[in-house]
C-alpha cells in the first residue's frame, strides 16, 4: 500500500519526569506497532536531563519522532501548542 493511499495517524505523549526506562519502553512501544505512517508528537514539559536524553536519542533514530520542549514548566498547554 502506497503512503498516498494511508492515513496519518498522529500520536501525542506529553512528558514531565518520567523515569527514563519507562520514557523509552513507551516511546519504542509506538516506534513498534504494525502501522507504520504516523508521527509521534512528544510534548516534553521542561523534563530533567536523563529522560531528556532518552527522548532526543529515539527521535534522532526515527524521523516519525517530533519533539517540542519547553524550558520551564508550563502544565497542560505544553499539549496544546502543537497547532
């Protein structure tokens, strides 16, 4: 099937201190399903550094990884600024 033919889904995780190994068996759960054409928006609300980098890693292996960070912590807007 063609990607012109698909959907694009888009998939939202917002983050704020999350443990790193729960942040990356999250993110490579998505990263693993069947479907492949999505995009995986994670809003990153001013996370400390470990999860941090753990986010950045995965996105630079997989362009579908879309990372926004805030530098301080702005609560539930972190998710709306996508639009």
């Amino acid at each position: 099937m063609h990607s012109e033919n698909r959907s694009l889904i888009s998939v939202i995780m917002a983050t704020f201190n999350e443990p790193e190994k729960l942040i990356r068996e999250a993110i490579q759960s998505i990263l693993n399903q069947s479907y492949s054409y999505f995009e995986l928006l994670i809003a990153d609300d001013s996370t400390k550094d470990e999860t941090k980098t753990a986010i950045d890693e995965l996105a630079a292996q997989d362009n579908r990884v879309v990372v926004r960070s805030e530098e301080r912590r702005v609560g539930k807007e972190c998710r709306s600024r996508w639009s």
